[in-house]
C-alpha cells in the first residue's frame, strides 16, 4: 500500500528536488507580486510559462509601482495563501537606497518570503536571455525594444507605450543562459543573496525567482 505524506514531513523547498518513494505529488503554491504592469506579468504567464511544471501554481499580480503596495499586497497574500512561496518583483530605477528598507525588512521575515529585484530595471533580466554581457552605458528599455523588434518584429508590441512581451517564448536554453549570465554578473560584485537589492547597476536577482518555479530545465 502507497505511504502518504506525514503532516509533519519537512517540505521540500524547491519544485527540482523530488519526493521521496511512495510520497504523492503535492503542488506547490507561487505568488508573484510585481511592480511592472505588462513587462513582467507578460514574462512569467507568456514567455516562460510552458517552462513551469505542472504542478507549480504560479500566479502574477501588478503592484502598480510602490513598494508600500507591493509590500501590502505581498501580506495579504500570505494570509490568503499560508504555504505559499511569496515573491516580491520590483526595480529599483532612481530610488534612493534608503527607500529599499521595506522591501528588504519584509524578505527577512519569514522563510517564504522572497526577493526578485532588478537594478536598475526588469528589462535587464530579460535581455540577459540574449545578450552575454550588458552594455551598461544604454538605457535597458531602449535595447529591449530594439532586440524584440529584431528578434520578433510585428508579433512583439513593445514600444515606448506599450510594454508587451506577449508572442515572445523563451526555450529552456534561453533561461539557462539568462541565469547563469545573472549570476556572473552578481558574482563579479560579490553579490548573491536573495534577501537583499543588488547594489550595482545591471545586476538582478529574477533568476533566483525563475530557477525556483522552473526546476531543472
């Protein structure tokens, strides 16, 4: 007769690592709070959704760009959602360090709770799928436009007004590729925790959020 988990089993904390013989499958609960209205929530449900198993349950929310709103939308999330993996996504664009504190006061407070942050921007994660080393003198939005042209012409619509990246899919090469890019960058700075903001310009800690839910792809 099939062992069924014990309720006082230790949960494995990321979707890679397999359960042990006889334990049944469990899904495991992802919520994404983002600042960005159409970038990121584009990416996660569009881009890499087919990279994301079964049965991870990810959902994307847009914060509408404050940390205040993401940090309250991130508590009420956990109270909706106990078990679930609380990710906050923002950028840090010209915020002052200072106004970093709540964010990262928020992500050291429980175990659930994660960090995703771009600095200076989102779109630097997801020229990593493309680009080996980031031209630090451009403007991130500006070379995303140009490479979703290039790459994907009329059935991209990301512009100065509309942030899209719907039509565009990532293979699982891509996502490697951005990660281990995302981490050399880190590493070149010293940098790698998750419960902390990048401190320098074009680094970004998405692939930790993006390794997560995807597993080993």
């Amino acid at each position: 007769m099939a062992r069924t988990r014990r309720n006082d089993a230790v949960r494995p904390r990321h979707p890679s690592i397999r359960r042990s013989e006889g334990f049944k499958e469990q899904n495991i609960v992802v919520r994404i709070l983002a600042e960005g209205k159409a970038t990121e929530p584009d990416y996660f449900n569009e881009c890499i959704r087919g990279l994301i198993p079964g049965n991870v349950r990810c959902h994307v929310e847009s914060g509408g760009g404050e940390y205040s709103t993401l940090v309250g939308m991130a508590k009420r999330e956990e109270h909706r959602f106990p078990n679930a993996e609380i990710w906050i996504v923002a950028d840090t664009e010209n915020r002052l360090s200072a106004e970093y504190v709540p964010l990262e006061q928020w992500a050291r407070g429980g175990e659930h709770r994660h960090l995703a942050v771009s600095n200076t921007m989102f779109e630097i994660w997801v020229l990593l799928h493309a680009e080996t080393k980031p031209n630090t003198s451009s403007a991130a939005a500006g070379r995303l436009r140009e490479l979703m042209k290039r790459e994907y012409g009329s059935r991209c619509r990301y512009d100065g007004t509309h942030k899209h990246l719907r039509g565009v899919v990532f293979t699982a090469e891509d996502v490697r590729r951005a990660i281990g890019r995302a981490r050399q960058r880190r590493a070149s700075f010293g940098g790698g925790n998750d419960k902390t903001v990048p401190g320098e310009t074009w680094c970004t800690t998405v692939d930790l959020l993006v390794e997560s839910i995807t597993g080993d792809i």
